[in-house]
C-alpha cells in the first residue's frame, strides 16, 4: 500500500507552483462576468434595454437569451469583489467536477491528492485560466452537461443540458448526441426544458425575448472580431485564411456541414463502443468547430477530450500524446501569430498553423480517439508489451502511480 501523506505532499507541492506561476499568464480582468452583471441589472431596470446596454469601458453587449439574463440578477446585486471572487470559486468547484465525472467514468476512484493536483494543474491550460479570468461560465456549463450525459441513472436526464443551452446557446449540440444514441427520454425532456427557458423570456419581456430570437440571434457582429486569433472556428479560420471579414460564406457552410455528419458519427460510433467520455468530447467539438465564433475560453471541452485520450492509448503513445496534447493547450499557439487590428489576414502559412492550433488539435484529437478504440483495442506502439488492467490510476499515464498504490 502506498503512502496518502506523501501523496498530499506530492499535491501541495503542485498547488505552490501553481500559485506561483498563474499570476504570470492570467490578466484578472473579469470582462465577461461585468457584461453578465450589465444583463442582470438590465432585466432589473427595464428588461427592454437587455440587448441594447452597454459599460463605459466595455462595447461589447450582452449576447444571451433572455433566461441567461435573469439567472444574472442575482450576480448583478452583489458588489463587484464578491461577484467575481464567487465567479471563480463556482468555476472551480466546476473544475473539480469536471475532472472527477471524467475520471470516474473511465477509471474509477481516484485518490482526493491526486484529483487536487491534477485540478490546480489544469489551472495552467490556455483555455481554464481564461475562462476563469474574463469571469466565464464555460466550466460551469461544461460540467452540467458532464453530468447530464454520463450519469445515466438521475431520473432528470436531458433537463440540465435544456437548461444549459437556455443560458448559452452552444450546449444545443448535445441535442445531436442524445439523438444519434436514440435516448428518446432524455431528449425529450431537455427539448422540454430548453422550450421552458425560451417561454420563461417571453414571460418577462416579450418584445425583448421576440428580438432575440428573429434577429440578434444571428448578428455576429455583437460578438466581437470575428478575424481574431481567439475565435478558433472553422468560421474564424476561413476568415483568417481569405482575408473575408464577412465570414466563410458557402465554404464555411460546406466545412459546417461536413463536420456536423461527420462529428454526429463519430459520436455515435464512440458511444456505441462504451466511450461515453470520448463521445461527449466529440460532439462538444462539433459546435467549437461549427460555432460562427468560439473564442478560446470555450475550448474548456480539451479537458475531457485529453483525459479520454490518456485511457485510450498506452505505453510511450500514451505519454507522447498527453505531455503534447496538454502542452499545447499550456502554451497556446494561437497567440503566437501578430493578432489584433486584422493583423491575422497577412499571417504567413506557418502563422496559419500556429494560429489555427486548436482547431488541427481538435482533429488529430478525435481521429485518434476513433483509431485508439477501434473494436475496444488501444493503440500501441510496435513490439511494446501492455499491461493488463482495469481502472486503476496509472492508465493516467502522467506519473501518478503513486495514487494507485493508495487506491488498494
């Protein structure tokens, strides 16, 4: 058996660091929580104003339904230190339960040292720290439908993902996945609860919520640039590509289409072989890629995707495809290109690559998934011998297998 102090050691240790080095890569700005706060005190006011309110230092609006609006005005009531340190501690608590749904479904138990260290570590990833930063509620929201999808014994099931796409639209693409699977119930229900947070806007401001849905819900333009290098979309990437402010046009619906037939597949098909987490991956992906704009604090979705893939694959594979896969995400080479002021229209081909680095991750990412699970068989190199086992800690593949000893 092994030692749980040296284990709680191990993750102090990994807690310090990350204290120490996150304040160099996080900007503190709480942008999106005030845009948020603007919903909440608007609906407050005079709900008419929701989509039309702005910040003296901040030009973008709000974007969401009107129900992400009411949740909001409790959030707008608290004074500005409190609502963003709450921000935080609810991502966080999310962050845990992201990691701990994921690990579960694959592997079992995990020792409560290893799962804080690996929560303080994925601090550092592009995508948690900036949405943590601006004050987001993609954790929040990738964690519901965690929940949604892999417990399959809540008698509730679908009605979170509803209420999830009533807040922000993206968690519609789960629709897909309860669709493909043929899980009618669930379906159905989160059909039903999406259709409650749409009647519930009419309710309170009806003028405002029939605005939404027949035509701010397609102006792009109130998100912000859409050239930038943080919109990483199939949408985004054209833009960059051509030098089309207006967006991808027929090319952009085309690649839309295809990853749409292709990603709902691949959903299937995964799920189909009992990779639940690699299936929610995938169709997660599907509105990332599809997504007119998705900025790169939506990409908190590479969580799940990266852990799958460390269960999938073995021997050396396993680590060469986890140390890149998290890396690149630590490092995010789509800042590295110039960005802003359109500056990513005259990006060189390999500026393209770099600033487009999310989207050839996501790729490589499921194509390897599918590979890796063909027939319930993991990939591994030529000659190397596979442990047999189950789901106990070492599969992480990430120098954990002390927590693993812990576990007997």
């Amino acid at each position: 058996m092994g030692n749980p102090a040296r284990l709680w050691w191990l993750a102090g240790a990994v807690c310090v660091a990350i204290a120490m080095l996150l304040p160099l890569v996080w900007n503190h700005t709480g942008a999106d929580l005030k845009v948020y706060r603007l919903g909440g005190s608007a609906i407050l006011a005079d709900p008419s104003t929701l989509y039309g309110a702005r910040l003296r230092d901040i030009s973008m609006p709000f974007t969401y339904p009107l129900f992400g609006g009411l949740l909001m005005v409790p959030v707008s009531l608290l004074p500005w230190p409190v609502a963003y340190a709450a921000s935080i501690a609810a991502s966080l608590v999310a962050l845990v339960a992201i990691w701990r749904l994921s690990l579960r479904k694959v592997l079992g138990r995990t020792h409560p040292a290893v799962l804080v260290a690996l929560v303080a570590g994925s601090l550092l990833l592009e995508p948690v720290r900036e949405t943590l930063s601006y004050g987001q509620i993609n954790l929040i929201l990738c964690a519901i439908v965690l929940y949604d999808v892999l417990d399959q014994k809540h008698f509730s099931r679908g009605v979170w993902i509803g209420i999830a796409a009533g807040v922000k639209l993206t968690p519609l693409v789960f629709f897909g996945l309860l669709l493909v699977t043929r899980q009618w119930r669930a379906l159905l229900q989160a059909t039903a609860a999406f259709a409650a947070t749409v009647a519930l806007g009419f309710l309170v401001a009806p003028r405002t919520a029939l605005d939404y849905w027949t035509h701010l819900i397609g102006d792009t333009g109130r998100i912000g640039g859409l050239a930038y290098s943080g919109n990483q979309s199939w949408n985004g990437f054209l833009i960059r590509l051509t030098g089309d402010l207006a967006g991808g046009g027929r090319a952009w619906q085309a690649m839309v289409g295809l990853t749409v037939i292709g990603g709902l597949w691949v959903t299937w098909l995964l799920w189909r072989r009992g990779e639940q987490l690699a299936s929610v991956s995938a169709c997660a992906l599907i509105g990332l890629l599809c997504s007119p704009v998705s900025w790169s604090h939506h990409w908190v979705w590479i969580l799940p995707q990266g852990i799958s893939l460390l269960c999938v694959l073995r021997g050396r594979w396993r680590v060469i495809v986890g140390a890149l896969w998290f890396g690149l995400f630590l490092v995010a080479p789509i800042w590295w290109p110039p960005r802003r002021n359109n500056l990513e229209l005259k990006w060189t081909p390999l500026e393209q690559v770099a600033g487009n680095a999310y989207l050839w991750l996501a790729l490589a990412g499921i194509a390897l998934l599918v590979v890796a699970s063909k027939s319930g068989e993991p990939v591994e190199p030529a000659g190397e011998v596979v442990a047999s086992g189950g789901g106990d800690l070492q599969h992480l593949g990430v120098g954990l297998e002390l927590a693993d000893q812990a576990e007997t």
